[in-house]
C-alpha cells in the first residue's frame, strides 16, 4: 500500500478496487477531521478536516504514529489504552466521546472532541477517530460558568432569602441569606419539600395553594404573599416573599423563583407602636372624659332628680282615696322616658371610653357629629355654653374612624368651653359646623368667641404638654392631630373674626 492523498481509502477497507466515490464525497466533505490508524497507532487515513486541523497532510501523517497528534500526556494514556486493548478487548474509549488534548504540527495545543470506534471485522483491528475543535465550545462553557459564578456570588451576597422551588415544590436552589435565617445547611434543604419543611402547619395549605395558583396563572406577574418559617431551632419569622414563575425557552413553568425578606421584627416594632398609640388614645379619651365628668354626672343628675320627683308624684297620687289613674300613668312615662335618656348617655359615654382596635367605614359626618349632641350639650349646659351646630346638606360619606373623629370632636368643644370661661354667660357660643370645600373634601369647624389662642402658644399648640391650662395635659390638640393624619385629613387653627379660635378639621373626599 503505498501513500495515500488525503481522503484516499486504504486498501482492505472497502471491496478492492477503487473506493467508492460515495464514500470519497463523505470523507471530503466531512467537518470533522476522521483519522483511520491500525492496531499499532499507524495513521492509515487523513481526511481533509484532518489536514486542516493539524497542519500536517495526508502525506506526512500516513504511517507516523497518531501520537504526534496528542500531547505528552496524552500520549502516555493512548498508548496505555491501546496495549490493554488489545491484550484484554475492554474498549474504554470506544463508543463513548472525550474530550482531550490535541497538538498541531506547530506544537500548538487545543482542545479537542475525539470518538473513536473500532473497524468491523478488521483483523488485526484498525480503528477510526473523529476530532473536532473544542475550542468555541469549551470558551463556551468557560463563559457560562463564569456566569454562574457571578450569578452565585450575587445569590450569596444578597440579603435577601432566594429559594427556587421546582413544581414538586422541592428546593432547587437556597442562598447563603436563605441558609442563615432558616439555620440549615444548603445540603440538608436542597431537595427538600419546602412546604412540609419550613412553613409552619397552620399556613402551609394557604402557602401552596398560592404557589399552585401562581403557576397554572396566566399571564405571570410577579406574587406578594406573606407567610412564616419555621427556623430549625423552633423559632418563627414572618417573611414577605415576592415570587415569579420560572419558565423554560417554550414558555412551560418550570418552578418558581422567591425571594423573601424577614419581615418579623419591623412587624413587631409596628405592632408596638400601634398598640402604644392606641393605649395613648385611649387614656386621652378618658382624660376627655374626666374634663366632661362635672358636665355629665350634671346632665346625669337632671333625669334622676326628675324621676324622683316623678316617683314621689305618682306614690302621693296612689295614696289619694280615688287616686287619678290617667295622672300616674303619665307619671310613669315621665320616670320611663327620664330613664332612657339617663341610659343613653351612659351608653354614649361607655362607648368612647371603651378601649378598641381602630375601625374604619364609610360614614356621613353629620351623623357622627349628631352623635356626640347628649354628651357635649350636657357638658356645655353645665358651663352655659351654647352649641349651635350648622350642618351641611348632601355631604358625600368619608371613610372614618367613628369614635376617633368624636374624641377629636371632643376635644376641639372641650378646649372651647375652657376658653369661653371668661366669656360673660349668655354670650358663651360654639358653632360646630360641617361643610364641603370646593374640591370635595368633608371639613368640620369648631368655633367659639372667647379670647382664641395667645400667639406666643401658636407655634406648639399641636405639639404634647403645650397647655396654658392649671390642671391642662396639653395633649388634646397633639392627639387630635395625630388622629386626623392618620385619616389622611388635616387639623388647623385660625383666629375666629372678631374674636375666638376656630379649629377645622379636614378630611379627604371618599375617591371614586
Ligand atoms: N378654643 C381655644 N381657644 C383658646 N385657646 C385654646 C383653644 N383650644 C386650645 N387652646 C390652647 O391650646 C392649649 C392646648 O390644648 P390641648 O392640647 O387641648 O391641651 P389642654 O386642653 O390640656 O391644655 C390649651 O391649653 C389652650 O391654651
Ligand atoms: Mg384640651
């Protein structure tokens, strides 16, 4: 057999005679480089890919030993493997792909894809070896990793919990941040039904109920939910986690992708506060409440006294020898209708002193300002105050705190009634009246005739303990305030014309 041009079958391999010319094409034409050597590593066959890869043609490679194509290391194995080979028949290489390193009649060095497998029937056997260039692909996957890796370092740098779950509901990835707050290892939770492991019973239905719906969705957008973990010491952490599904490149979900922040303590701190602000109201409304007790336990007195007097009536009318039947009975009405209006402000008041969690609904105004008439005019009976209330017609409904808005109420009549003290009585007036500004907003104003507020007090007059008062808190005005920004409304002052203070209160038209 004498030298073959790149490409040229060698003898034995095909029916003798000429190649076919089917098979030449294939071998010309093949981007692979295709390497034929017989049972000693002679190359025996050298494509043009072959040629193109290498730097060597067809002509100096046939017969040299293929392992001027590997490096030293590689040289070493083949030789290993060839020997084995042929002494015990177990093929390592054959049938399965490797990757290894390949040298070019240069000396250069690159990556190399090699499948090798053995020639049918060929005695003693030759064997035929396709290599491509790994370089793209392994420049590739060099890029990918280091995607990864910075894509892990973000995840672990994050601090925020990152847990993707596939939609078996196992944990398919958990970060450092993850890991910390739960206390486990990543090992121990990757694979791991996130459900049944960290969300603690009584949430987990609602959990994976939301999970399940999240991912049959359409079209998907990114969850807010809020549900707790149980760490592996026991403890609780609410977590607020905002979830988008995962999908491959036709669109199918995958799994879902979380990340949760531990919402726990900032919870906490707003419970507190919450919980603080309305223990501070509460004791200001029974601070209101105490300002008022000489006008109430007045307003209190005149049903009693009357249905004392009513009873005593009707007993005398009973003794009489032909007692007055009609008058009795209309004694009895008077004691009845006393008594209810006794029991309607005790109602009133139990109301307003009741400590309560704050509860908002559509209310009208005026309703709320009515409701307050028994308690506010018997305390300003007492001082002969008048109270003149101008309400408006049609006011659209504001969604209110009922209670709180009568305690600011309260407060403003209180504060009026202390200022008209030196007001000569019979000219002691508050007009509380309700309205509708041009933009739609509900505003009550509360206005009286005495003396108004002293401009050096003006620029603290809402702030706690400002007071001018002998026996004052000076947190009627500071609670107030706080009330009505928690509505979203406004508290102002301005001096009444020709004299006094008025006080408006403002609160937000209901939107829509
Ligand atoms: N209608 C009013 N007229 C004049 N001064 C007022 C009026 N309302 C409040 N003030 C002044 O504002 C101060 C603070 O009021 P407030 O916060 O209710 O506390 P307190 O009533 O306990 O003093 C009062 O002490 C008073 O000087
Ligand atoms: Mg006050």
């Amino acid at each position: 057999m004498g030298p073959l041009a790149a490409g040229r079958l060698p003898p034995g391999m095909n029916a003798p005679g000429a190649p076919s010319l089917e098979l030449q094409a294939l071998l010309d034409a093949a981007a692979d480089a295709i390497i034929i050597i017989d049972h000693r590593g002679a190359i025996q066959l050298f494509n043009h890919s072959a040629e193109r890869l290498f730097g060597y043609t067809a002509k100096e490679s046939l017969n040299r030993n293929v392992n001027i194509l590997m490096t030293e290391r590689d040289r070493e194995q083949h030789e290993a493997y060839m020997e084995r080979y042929l002494r015990t028949g177990v093929a390592h290489v054959i049938g399965i792909g490797r990757e290894v390193q390949a040298r070019r009649k240069d000396g250069s060095v690159f990556p190399a894809f090699l499948s090798v497998g053995r020639i049918a029937g060929s005695d003693p056997p030759r064997f035929v070896g396709f290599v491509h260039d790994a370089t793209l692909r392994q420049q590739a996957m060099g890029a990918i990793q280091r995607e990864r890796d910075r894509a892990n370092r973000y995840l672990e740098a994050a601090q925020t919990i990152l847990v993707a779950l596939d939609l078996n509901h196992r944990v398919t990835l958990v970060n450092r941040k993850g890991c910390e707050v739960l206390g486990f290892e990543e090992s121990a939770l990757l694979g791991v039904d996130w459900f049944q492991t960290v969300v603690p019973e009584g949430q987990r239905t609602r959990a994976v109920v939301e999970f399940d719906a999240l991912v049959e969705v359409a079209p998907r957008r990114p969850h807010h939910s809020e549900y707790a973990v149980i760490t592996r010491s026991g403890e609780r952490r609410l977590i607020a986690w905002r979830c988008v599904v995962l999908e491959d490149a036709l669109g199918v979900a995958t799994g879902i992708l979380c990340s949760g922040d531990d919402v726990t303590d900032s919870r906490h701190a707003e419970t507190d506060a919450r919980e603080a602000r309305e223990r501070m109201m509460h004791v200001s409304r029974l601070a209101t409440m105490g300002e008022m007790a000489s006008g109430i336990s007045h307003e209190l007195n005149q049903p009693l006294a009357a249905i004392a007097n009513y009873a005593q009536a009707a007993a005398r009318l009973l003794a009489a020898p032909t007692p007055e039947l009609a008058d009795v009975t209309d004694a009895l009405q008077q004691i009845s209708a006393q008594a209810l209006r006794a029991g309607e402000i005790i109602r009133r008041l139990r109301n307003l002193v009741r400590n309560r969690e704050t509860h908002r609904e559509l209310a009208h105004i005026n309703e709320v300002v009515e409701e307050l008439g028994p308690l506010s005019r018997a305390d300003a009976r007492a001082s002969d105050v008048r109270i003149v209330s101008e309400l408006g017609v049609q006011l659209p409904r504001v969604s209110v705190d009922r209670i709180q808005i009568q305690q600011v109420l309260l407060n403003l009549l209180r504060n009026a009634i202390d200022a008209l003290d030196a007001t000569p009585a019979g000219q002691r007036e508050i007009v509380i009246r309700t309205e509708r500004n041009p933009v739609g907003d509900i505003l009550v104003t509360v206005a009286d005739t005495g003396p108004g507020v002293p401009d050096q007090l003006l620029p603290r007059l809402f702030m706690p303990f400002a007071t001018t008062k002998s026996n004052g808190t000076g947190l009627g005005l500071a609670i107030s305030r706080t009330i009505v920004e928690a509505h979203q409304g406004r508290l102002d002052y301005q001096p009444n014309r020709p004299r006094g203070a008025t006080f408006t209160l403002m609160l937000p038209a209901e939107q829509g």
